[in-house]
C-alpha cells in the first residue's frame, strides 16, 4: 500500500478581529484520517490557523472590506505572529510567514483625526476560537519533482487562509442555490480539511471509485459533513487535485501551476460549502461570484476556474510572453515511457569514457518524473557503479545499486526486484580453453568476465586500461588456464587489441573457430566479445519485462552498438545515436546525437516526457 509524502507545519496565532461584537470562533489546523481511497493514507501535513469568527453565518453581508480584514493584521499583530511561528521536530526548512506577513502590511499606516491624534480602535468584540484544519499529502506515485513540492509548501499557507475566506464570505449572504446545510459555525470548535496533490492515474481511479466515471479530472471531492451530527468538529472533506491537469490547464491559460493549483483548492473549498456551478446558470453566476471575491482577497488575481471556461481567450494582460516563457519549466506531464534502457559504453559514457553533468542531470530529470532508469551494458554490475557513484547516481534516488534491476555482461546476468538474479548463462568451456590457449600463443590479452570479477593470464597496459579508463573490476592475474577455468563461472571473454587487429585478424578467425559454439560481438573497435550463443541485451530485457510485468510498449531504449540492435527492435522506441554501429541505426525510430554532444541527454528530453 502507497503512502503519502507530506511534511509537517503549525502557523502561530493570526487575529482579525471583525466588527460583529458576537461570540467568536476558534479555527487550527489538526489531522483529519485521510478515509475512503486506499492510497491516500493520512498524511502528516497539518496547518494550523486560528480564525476569529461571529457565532453564526448571519450577519454582516460579505463584501470587499470584510475580506481585507481578514488578510493583513496589525503591525503588532504581525510581530507576534512571526513570534509565535512554531515547526514540529526535524522539519527544517525555512519559512515564509514572517516576510509574507511583513509585506502584507506595507504601505498601511494609521488614520489620524484633524488634530493629529490616533484614533483609538473600538474595544475588541467577544472571541470564540475556531480551529482551522488543513492537511496536504502527496501521493506516493508522484514524483519528486521540485516544483510539486514547493506548491505543497505555499499551501501550508494558503490552506487555511482559503479557509478562513471562504468560510467569511458565507457571513450574511444570501445565496439562493447554495446548499447551506453549512451554516452556524459558531457551534463549532473546528474546521478540518483534507487536501491531496496527485497524478492523473490516481485521480482517475479515485474518480472511478467515488463517481464510476473512468477518466481523469483536474480536481474531485467529497464532503464529510453530516448536517444534524451534533459534534464539535466540521469536517468539510477531501479535495483532490491532480498536478498533470493542473499543468496543462495552466499552460492553456497563460499562468503558473501554483495559481491552477490554488484556483482548483477554492473550487474544491466552495463546492464543500454547498456551491454547484453546474447546477444552473443562477448556481454557476453565484458559485463565480464567491470564487472572484475569495480569490481577490487572497491576492490571486488569476481569473477563476469557471471564468476561465467560460472565456479562454487569452491569458491575463499582465503577464508577458517573455515571462511566460522565462517561467515555463520542464511541466509536469505523465512521462511517455515508464522505463528507460540505457546502454554505457558509446551511449551514456562519452568517448573519454565518462559521464557529462547534462548526463547525469537528464537522467536525474527522468526519475524525479517517475521513469524508472534501467542499465543495460556489457559491462559488470561493479563497473557500472563504480562510474555513476561519481556523479551521485547509485542507490536511492539513483539508477543503479545491489538492489535495484538491471541487465549486465551483454545480458547474461539480469537482476530483477530487489537486485535478485533472474537469470544467468555462462560460455562453454571448450570455447573457453580455446580461447586462452590463442591468447596464450600470440600474446593477445584475453580477460574473462566471471558476474563481479575479471580473470587473465597476464599482466599487460591492455588488461589495466579496462580498470582505470573503463573502471571495470582490476583483473586477477592467474597462473594457468585449467585453474582460471576453475576459478568461476565465465559468462563472456574479450580480446584487447588495435581496432586494425580486432577487424583484421581476430573477428574473421573467431567467428569462423566458434562455428555456432559461441557468438561475436563489438561493442567498441578494440574490444572483440566472445559470448554464448544467441546473446544479446534484448533477450536480457524481454527477460526482465516479463519479470516486471511491464510490456514493451512501456520502454524507450537508447544505444549506439551492434550490441543494442535487438534491444532497440524490442522497445517501443528505439534511439541510436549517431557515433553508434551501421546496423543500431538501421533499426532505431531515431537517430539522435552523438555520446560527445550529450546524445542520451537529448534524446531523453526529447521523447521521454
């Protein structure tokens, strides 16, 4: 079961005093058990505000000035709130209360009477204290991306000041087609709500169980409000919005996610309070109404959500073209592919055999949006991590550790969940023998590939430039052939030589020797591989898939050697880049840029999202 990545806040006391000399309110922040979708467990966010309110919804029509009052408190009122900021253990991060609240109360100074003299405010009315609950949760299938996260920490804000207007602007109106079972707060020792940020497959879901209609929406909810439940807490419900529609919407209408995500938060707190905009063209003038005020009064001058329907024309004369695209980052769209396979050598690795920062970033990019990054190389498991620990690409957060899956030795070692081997294949022996013994002979280096070691004969420049420039294991010189052939299992051996001595000399005479027993393969010029027939990485990764239970649909791949041909046949899209083989181009989708003009980068910018 997936639970809920959230954080964890409680804002001080916010006084705004109003002129209804009645009882008032208290409203703060407390948990409310996230019910009904199993996914969305109780999250640990909580935002806590403390509203002064008149005991009931009667009173003082709603209006522009009531709302100021609730936004901006007092200079001193302001100093104690930035006081009186508490954060609950181990939430470190900084806030932005104090600077908000500070700014809010620039350019206000105090009414002064003909003689000069401050004027003294009326004694403050009789308060009675509600509570104002928020919690915000994000699901656990959305990805880490940074920008999700920082709306999450605005709405520890902008939570429950929503709240707290939404719930004045109910003070006195006189709506016809708002449901008011909601209506004396007074009653009331809080005000619980729940708010969830997720993705469009969740949502979908969601939607399904709750209204069985299968499709996503931008945003649901459910109210938990029972109107004769005799109880001091109301609970208003639970707001669903998905952050991939809210992107796109904002696209559409010129603005930036967090504003989506804030209109869809008031639409969601006004269909709780009764408002149906659907319900007729009077409900739908009402319901727009009260979203323009609340949403004015917070500050977010956006056009609401339902006025954007009606007239989407184009977006707010304020904001630039040059800003728009100066604003616009990478948005958080479902990726098109759920796994991305990635050759090394060639591919991910430039010529000098490392991986660029735009590498590295790129593939960082792909997993913050839930791509999962699997590593299909000739290589061993330890020499793939001995090149991404440099650039922080191994373990959690990663794309390759002991524990996470991944296909190795040209797939004839595949590891599954949890970093278990699935599957494996060795050399024939005879093979094998035959090899060393040509070795031996001509002086060829030979280096054997045994799951997390390399073996050879002896020592040469060859055989310590594929541990320091190919950061594969060092190789362990043993004396004689039958014991290196008792040593380990051997899954593969390559020849070190000119690129002029592989194409020349061994390639015509191996491929001729092995005579089926075996098979030949180049990933690089001067390397020649001799594996177990029928080999390759696409079987490796078919392998995989259906361990995973992922179709092949669901795979981009990216490669560059003849090594990669039935890898890139196999997913859905193929990409090989530019400096790869003849025959890894004549079956890729795409072509795309070379390992030393950041080639994977591109291409998974491209086509991954």
């Amino acid at each position: 079961m997936s639970q809920i990545k959230c954080f964890e806040l409680h804002s001080a006391l916010l006084q705004s005093p109003l002129s209804d000399p009645k009882p008032m309110a208290r409203i703060v922040a407390r948990a409310l058990p996230f019910s009904g979708h199993s996914r969305l467990r109780s999250p640990a966010i909580s935002a806590t505000l403390r509203w002064f309110s008149p005991s009931s919804l009667h009173g003082h029509p709603a209006s522009s000035s009531h709302y100021a009052a609730l936004l901006p408190p007092t200079l001193s009122q302001s100093s104690f709130l930035r006081r009186s900021i508490h954060v609950s253990p181990g939430y470190s991060r900084q806030l932005p209360f104090a600077g908000y609240m500070m700014r809010s109360v620039r350019g206000i100074r105090k009414l002064r009477g003909r003689n000069g003299a401050v004027k003294k405010p009326p004694p403050p009315p009789k308060e009675t204290e509600i509570e104002l609950s928020v919690r915000i949760g994000l699901d656990d299938d959305l990805p880490n991306d940074h920008e999700v996260v920082n709306i999450a920490e605005m709405l520890k804000l902008n939570g429950p000041m929503a709240m707290k207007v939404a719930l004045h602007s109910l003070n006195g109106s006189n709506y016809k087609t708002r449901d008011n079972s909601i209506t004396d707060l007074g009653k009331y020792e809080k005000v619980e709500l729940s708010l969830v940020l997720c993705n469009d497959e969740c949502i979908r879901k969601i939607n399904n169980e709750w209204r069985g209609e299968d499709h996503a929406a931008d945003m649901l909810y459910v109210s938990h409000h029972v109107a004769d439940l005799d109880f001091p807490i109301l609970m208003l419900g639970k707001v669903v919005i998905s952050v991939e529609t809210a992107a796109r919407q904002a696209e559409e209408r010129g603005h930036s996610l967090l504003d989506e995500v804030r209109i869809l938060l008031v639409r969601g707190l006004l269909h709780l309070l009764g408002f149906d905009h659907e319900a007729s063209d009077e409900a739908k003038r009402e319901m727009e109404m009260d979203e323009h005020l609340v949403l004015k009064a917070l500050g977010w001058t956006k056009k609401g959500l339902i006025k954007s329907i009606s007239d989407s024309s184009i977006p707010d004369e304020q904001v630039s073209q040059d800003k728009m695209k100066k604003d616009k980052s990478l948005r958080f769209y479902r990726p098109k592919f759920s796994y991305i396979f990635c050759d090394m050598d060639g591919t991910l690795l430039n010529s000098q055999s490392q991986i660029t920062e735009t590498t590295a970033q790129a593939l960082r990019e792909a997993v913050s949006r839930g791509v999962k990054i699997v590593i299909a190389t000739g290589k061993t498991q330890p020499g793939v991590i001995n090149i991404l620990k440099n650039v922080g690409l191994v373990g959690k957060g990663g794309v390759v550790s002991n524990y996470s899956p991944g296909i190795f030795i040209q797939g004839l070692l595949v590891y599954g969940m949890q970093g278990r081997e699935i599957y494996r294949r060795n050399l024939d022996l005879g093979v094998c023998r035959e090899a060393f013994t040509y070795s031996m002979k001509n002086k060829i280096p030979l280096i054997a590939f045994c799951q997390d070691r390399c073996l050879t004969l002896f020592e040469h420049p060859s055989v310590d430039c594929l541990h320091t420039v190919y950061h594969e294991p060092k190789a362990e010189v043993i004396p004689s052939i039958e014991e290196l052939l008792n040593t380990a299992e051997i899954q593969k051996l390559i020849y070190l030589d000119t690129a002029e001595g592989v194409a020349s000399t061994l390639r015509p005479y191996w491929e001729e020797a092995t005579d089926g027993r075996a098979g030949v393969v180049q990933a690089v010029p001067h390397m020649l591989e001799i594996v177990p027939p029928g080999t390759s990485k696409g079987k490796g990764v078919k392998i995989l898939l259906d361990h995973l239970g992922v179709s092949p649909n669901e795979v981009m791949a990216i490669g560059d050697g003849e090594n990669d041909v039935e890898m890139l046949e196999l997913a859905s899209l193929g990409v090989a880049l530019a400096n790869g083989s003849e025959k890894a181009k004549s079956v890729a989708n795409v072509i795309g840029s070379t390992n030393d003009d950041d080639g994977a980068a591109k291409a998974i910018y491209e086509y991954a999202f």
